[in-house]
C-alpha cells in the first residue's frame, strides 16, 4: 500500500483508530447493521455525501446518508467482510483512502467494490465525508 511519508498523521493513534473503525463499520454493514461505530466514523453535517455501490441519486447531509446506508444494510444480511487498501494520502486536515472491498454473503455471489473514501479532520477527530463505492463487473 502506498502511504505518505514517515513520519506524518498517517501513522497517528488518532489516524490509525479512526482506520480501524471504517473498516469495522464496513464489516458492521455486512451484517446488516448501521451501528454507532458507522455513526462515529461518518461526519454529520449537510456536506456528507455518499455514491452507493446500489446506485440511486445523491442527496447530501448526514440524514440522507444515513437512510441510503441503511436501506443498503438491508440487504446485507450475516455476510464477511475483507479488504484491500491500495492508497491512503492525509493533507492537513483532508484525506483519502482507496480499498477493494471484499463482500461474502450466504447463497449470494460475492461482491467486490472499488472505493474511494474521503475524509477530513473535524473537531471530534477524522471523519468520512463522501464515500463513492463502486461494484467491480467479473470480467468472465
């Protein structure tokens, strides 16, 4: 994974909880849950915005997000989550993380998506701002 350099916010505690804390939310919403840890790692204020691997239109602020998270989480039910980080970069108090996400669900086809997280730093610490997942088509 290509990272900034040594030394930078990228290898904070602060940075590297809120890290954690994305991906558990990821595996949160492969159980079908939209819990308080997804509720931490999201900023809450009318910039939030999300482009869903479901499609739909994009409707900002923390609500709108939270209802398209949620009508997604449906239909998550008991799957697994794993991930692929292929870049993280912090400039200030801005940041962004590209993953493949890797999606199992039981009886359904494995879903992998390409994401695009972005983050900035607020005054209770990182937060995602906008999220643009996208499902990777098989190439079969």
């Amino acid at each position: 994974m290509e990272q900034n350099k040594k030394g930078t916010a990228i290898e904070s505690g602060e940075w590297i909880k809120f890290i954690d804390m994305v991906q558990a939310s990821n595996a949160e919403f492969a159980k079908g849950i939209v819990g308080d840890v997804t509720k931490a790692v999201w900023s809450h204020s009318n910039d939030a915005t999300i482009f869903g691997g479901y499609g739909g239109f994009v409707e900002p602020g923390w609500n709108n997000v939270e209802d398209r998270l949620t009508a997604a989480a449906k239909m998550a039910v008991d799957g697994s989550y794993s991930y692929k980080p292929i870049k993280i970069s912090i400039t200030g108090e801005s940041a962004y993380i590209l993953q493949v996400e890797h999606y199992i669900f039981p009886g359904k086809p494995v879903i992998d998506i390409r994401a695009t997280i972005i983050c900035q730093k607020e005054s209770d610490g990182w937060k995602i701002i906008h999220r643009h997942g996208e499902i990777i088509k098989s190439s079969k």
